[in-house]
C-alpha cells in the first residue's frame, strides 16, 4: 500500500505549491534592465575626462606609479570603429571576476552586465567565477560560467552564484600566488567586486600584473553607502555603491511596520540598529523612507558643540574643551527628551533608528577605541601569539591594562594607557569593557556590530529616565476629557480634584500630574493639602486610576537590521545600476583599461541621463592608520552634515518626533516590488541631493 503523503506529494498542484521557483522569481529572472545610452550602439570607445582631478598622495605615487596618472574616462557608444580598434574589441578574451567581502543586492547583474557585453562582442569570450571570494584567486578556485548559470541569478539578492569572502590578497606570497593563477587561467582581465579595501586590493593588483598584461577593474560594492567619489572641486562622480538602495528599502520597510506596531499597541519604544560602521548613510535613509520618532546620524555628533558650556568657560576666563562633541550622558539626555515630551501627550512609545557606528561618534568611546586599537596591534606585532589568546578572558585583559597603567606612572613616560584611562575604563559596565576588547577586525578595526550599541545607550537612557520619573519630570500626559470622564462616573465632581491633581488646570488636551505625586503616599499628601481629602480618608479608586494612568512604564523591544538587508533580492534600481555596472566593466576593458573603477554618473538623476564612466582608483587613495600603521586606502564617505538631505532631516525632527496631540507622521514605503509605476527608481537621499543640485543650477 503506498505512502498517502507520498502520493499527495506527488499531485502537480502540491509539487507547484512547494517548488522552489516561483512566478515572482521567473518574473525576475526574465526581467532585462534598460541600457545606458552608450550601451545602445555596437561598440563603445573611451573618452578622457580633463576636467576632473583629484590631490595625489605621494605614497600613492610612489607605489603606483603605473596607473597613478590614469584620468576620468567616459564611456561613449560608437557603431563603427577603424579596422584595428574593432579587432582589439573583439580579440577573444578570458576574463575573471571575483566578489569580495560581505554580498550587497545586484552582485548577480554585474556579472551578467558583463557576460552579456562580453559574449555580445565575441562569442568566445570566456567569464570565469572565481569561488568564496579572493581566496578562489589565491588557490586558483574558478568555474566557466555559461548561459544557465547566469541566467538563473538574474536581478537576484546574495552573492550564490560564485559566493564570497573575506580573504586579502595583502601579501607578496598571496601576489605571487594570484598572478600564477591569472597565468594558469590565461587571464586578460581581473575584476574585483568589493567594497574600499577590495578597491585598494584592486589598485595594487593593477599595478603588479601591469608587465603581465593582465587588466583589473573594480566595482564599487556595500550597502553601507560608504563609497562615493568626487574629485578634488566636489564633483560626483559615483554618487552611492550598489546595494546601498536595496538594503535601505529593506530595512525600511521593516521598521515601518514597527511604526504600525508601535502606533497599535502604544506600549512599546523599538530601538532599531541598522548596519553602518563608519557612516551613519543607512540610517539617514531609513529616516527619510519612515519618520521614525527618533533617529541618530553620528557624523551629526561628532559635530556637536555645547554652547553653554562654552558661554559659561568664557564667563570664567577658562576654555571648556569638553563643550566640543557629544558625550554618550549628553547623548543620553537627547534622547531622554524626546520620550519625556512624546509621553506628556500621552505617547509611551515610538521608533528609534540607531547607526550601528554611532558610539565611534563620541569622542569618549572614540579615544579608549583608538588607545586599544593601538596597544592591540603593538601587543600582536610583537608576540608570537595575538592578544586575546594570550588574555582569553575579561578580567585578563583588564589586568594586562593595568599593568600598564602602572608602568606609565612608575616609570614617569607618556603612555598610551594611563592611570586616569583605567580609572575612567572601570566606570564602564563590564559587557561594555568586553566590547571594546572584542577581537578586532582584519584591518584591525573595532568591530561595531558586535557590541550592543543600543544596549549601552538605552542602559544610560533608561536610568536618566528612572531618575526623572523620581523627580516627578516624567509622567504619562492625561487626556482632559478621559479625566472628566473617568471622575464623572464615579460621582465625583473633576473640577474639585483637578487644581490639587495637575500642574496646570484646567486645559483642553493633555494634562500633567505635578511633579510632587510620585506615590500612592504623595498623592494622598497632594489631596489632603489641597483640602479636598480628608486625613482620615482613601484615595477615591478613580482618583488613583488617573494617577497610575500618569506613571510610564518604559519597555523597549531591541532590532538589528544587517544581514537581512544584504541578502534581499535587489530593487529596480540596484537592478539597472548593477547591470550597466558590467556593462562599464566590459566596456573598460575592450578598450584597454585597468587600475580603474567602474562607475556611473548622474546616479541621483533620472535613468536617461546615466553616463557610465572608469574612475582611477589610484587617485582615491590616501594614507589611513590600520593595524597600528599607516597604510594606502580609500577614504570612506560619511554623512555630509551640509548635505540637503541631511538638513531636510534635521528641520523635519521635530515633525516627525510628533511630540504633540494627535497621530504621528509615520510613511510608509512599502515593500520592495519589481514594477508599477509608483516603484521607487532612486534612494531619497539621491533625490533630494539631485533637487539641490537643479535649485543651484537655476538660481
């Protein structure tokens, strides 16, 4: 007798049900993004740009002198090209592509950019995948990729098709060990799809397999947002790195609902951590696309200064320097503030958007970080074992500082780590101290997403707030007309207990306990002075039911939105943009380019007017501290503070902390669709910033 559910399963509307691919997945694969105009003709030529420059490094000079001097091309279609150009375009050519660090949504279709560009031109030209990152480059791990391959990852999420890595290729041995496998794979051309760091690796790679005739292109990859270019005058060159739109819509989208939820069950406050180690670009996003009550954007602190602090130090003769930069109490009491005054009007919840880098922003954190940061590094380059090996455990680690801290005061030197450090370190909750001791990154960063962000600041947050509800400052607003009814039907008379009950009565809206009733015990005091209770007399139960209405209760519901977002199936947008991304890349290197990054233009206009380009990453690079030492990379983009974006942000606020009677300003952007016309085609931040642009064009 066979299995039931067996034979169940086998019914071709069950096996429909539950197969893996769907119709929303045939739609996306199917779907073919819209071409640059430059892509629309036969073959495409390299244009220099002259206007753009960019502030050499001298370190960059002196270690890329091959490619230091490339200048801005722009890509340009041609439908016919002189009889040698075209052969070299359509020479046959083996190319290698290789995803580095985390996956960011649209991977897929830069890949398929440039094998559909490549074939098109020679259908011989063979794309190789180089597998888990640059790893596959070091141990010569590639796959050919063919028509089914490609075509089944189509405008989808996640780097699955070859994966990715974190590996490095920083060393002469890992060199030495790449441009073997180039040799082994015959390779013409190496593009690296990655975030700074990878972009640096392709710079360098650039420059060693130069003599080999070997190309490298990068690709500018990370929903962080972090990567921008512009020259030296501020022009834009690459407005944000794909992925970015994606992971923000994402993200977007799920705190949205937590504003729906928090509005519903009016009970609750989410503390929402987005990703962003060093720049705060998703968070703003996020704000744009929800009106979150509250969201921090942390290059906004760093910027802080205290006025007061500073007015009162000049009063006194004296310079207060720290009235320079937020500190996590002043942070803290920010915060703080708008709770309280969302729970005068009777709001006891709300949304708040946290940067995950958001303490690399206060300069307190900022200091132990950079102070641990350097004793890590010193301590792993000179000993055969690292760090946290040798001190496995918390309290190891805090007697390694120590000691420290006594050798610097015995032995009278400047030190890294001094006595008042330690002292100022130990005031730290111990998960904090784990924390910032975590281990530290490849680069030797600190590792934002491990620590507890927001549960640092919403520990300082909730105290602050338990030390005001104390002081009677924090208190659940009354609404006037609740209160007459609530008195009203149990018999007794509103406007005789209103004057001893409310700071100010009587008034429409919402009304505030005075700040003497803290208790059942100060209530009764309150109502006996006033005259309107007797010594010997309770509490009326209606009486005390508005003053239990009065106390908060703050509860807090924690989220990380990180990887989530990284995995999404791309937006239209990263959709387009990664697609022409290959384009560009193939383009680059038909026409004999390498040490660049493929980019495109106008990204913050409508889609007719992208233009797709090759940056010289060279250029880009300056000297940064890593690992203790300093060394070339590419310098991150943070939150422009002048930017119309951000300062749309800051003058909506207030707005959106909707610190006042009646319904919050909540948007909702919905979920990530494929089509429709109300399908977003760029981040807010892109349009506000392309808004600004046109308003200075025209003024």
């Amino acid at each position: 007798m066979s299995d039931p559910v067996q034979q169940f399963l086998s019914h071709p509307a069950v096996q429909e049900a539950v197969a893996n691919v769907n119709s929303g997945l045939e739609e996306r694969r199917a779907y073919r993004p819209p071409r640059c105009g430059a892509f629309s003709h036969r073959y495409t030529r390299l244009i220099p740009c002259g206007p753009y420059t960019f502030e050499l490094d001298r370190e960059a000079r002196r270690l890329l002198p091959s490619i230091i001097d490339r200048c801005v091309e722009t890509v340009a279609g041609v439908d016919v090209l002189p009889a040698e150009a075209q052969a070299a375009y359509e020479r046959p050519r083996r190319i290698g592509i290789v995803f580095s660090g985390g996956p960011a949504p649209g991977g897929h279709n830069v890949i398929a950019g440039l094998y559909d560009a490549a074939k098109a031109a020679n259908p011989e030209n063979e794309i190789y995948g180089f597998l888990l990152g640059p790893e596959g480059v070091i141990e010569n791990e590639a796959v050919r990729l063919t028509d089914a391959m490609v075509d089944a990852y189509r405008n989808l999420g996640g780097f699955t098709m070859i994966r990715t890595g974190r590996a490095k290729i920083d060393s002469a041995r890992k060199m030495a060990l790449s441009r073997q496998t180039c040799q082994n794979l015959q390779l013409d051309a190496l593009v690296i799809v990655g975030g700074d760091d990878s972009n640096t690796n392709a710079a360098f790679l650039a420059e060693e397999l130069a003599a080999d005739g070997v190309q490298v292109i990068g690709v500018p990859k990370t929903i962080d947002g972090d990567i921008q270019v512009r020259d030296r005058n501020g022009e834009v060159l690459c407005a944000m790195s794909f992925g970015f739109h994606t992971a923000a819509r994402a993200f977007s989208e799920a705190v949205s609902n937590l504003c729906t939820d928090a509005s519903s069950d009016v009970k609750y406050w989410h503390i929402c951590k987005v990703m962003g180690r060093v720049a705060s670009h998703l968070a703003l996003e996020v704000a744009l696309q929800t009106h979150a009550n509250i969201t921090l954007i942390g290059e906004e602190l760093a910027e802080y200064v205290d006025r007061r602090r500073i007015e009162k130090a000049g009063a006194e003769g004296t310079v207060d320097y720290t009235a320079y930069g937020m500190t996590l109490r002043h942070l803290s009491r920010m915060i703080c503030d708008g709770i309280v005054r969302r729970a005068a009007v009777g709001k006891t919840y709300g949304v708040m958007v946290i940067p995950e880098g958001v303490l690399e922003f206060i300069n307190e954190i900022q200091i132990f970080i950079i102070k641990l940061n350097t004793i890590i590094a010193e301590y792993n380059q000179t000993h055969d074992t690292d760090f946290h090996t040798s001190f496995p455990l918390l309290e190891d680690k805090l007697e390694y500082l120590r000691r420290l801290a006594r050798r610097s005061r015995e032995e009278n030197v400047l030190p890294v780590w001094s006595t008042r450090d330690d002292d100022l370190f130990n005031d730290i909750p111990a998960f904090f101290q784990e924390g910032l001791l975590t281990e530290r990154d490849s680069h030797g960063n600190f590792q934002f997403s491990l620590v507890e962000t927001d549960k640092v600041i919403m520990g300082l947050v909730t105290d602050y707030l338990n030390f005001l509800k104390e002081k009677g400052l924090y208190k659940v607003g009354i609404q006037a007309s609740y209160y007459r009814k609530t008195l009203q039907q149990a018999g007794f008379d509103p406007d005789r207990f209103g004057p001893a009950l409310f700071a100010e009565y009587p008034l429409d809206g919402y009304l505030m306990v005075k700040p003497s009733i803290i208790s059942v015990k100060t209530l009764k005091q309150e109502l006996v002075r006033a005259g309107v209770l007797g010594e010997a007399e309770e509490v009326p139960a209606a009486v005390a039911k508005i003053f239990q209405k009065s106390v908060p209760k703050f509860k807090t519901q924690t989220h990380f939105y990180g990887y989530d977002g990284r995995g999404a199936n791309p937006t239209r947008f990263d959709c387009n943009y990664t697609y022409n991304l290959g384009l560009t890349v193939f383009s680059l290197i038909a026409n004999g380019a390498t040490g660049q990054m493929a980019a495109i233009r106008n990204l913050e206009q409508e889609f007719e007017r992208w233009e797709p380009v090759g940056v010289p990453i060279a250029p880009l690079m300056h000297l940064e501290e890593r690992n203790g030492r300093l060394a070339l990379v590419i310098e991150k983009s943070v939150v422009d503070t002048d930017s119309v974006a951000f300062q749309v942000v800051k003058a909506l606020r207030e707005t959106w902390l909707a610190a006042e009677p009646g319904p919050d300003n909540y948007r909702v952007p919905g979920p990530i669709r494929f089509d429709g016309a109300s399908e977003e085609n760029r981040p807010i931040t892109l349009v506000l910033n392309a808004l600004q642009s046109m308003a200075s064009s025209t003024s």
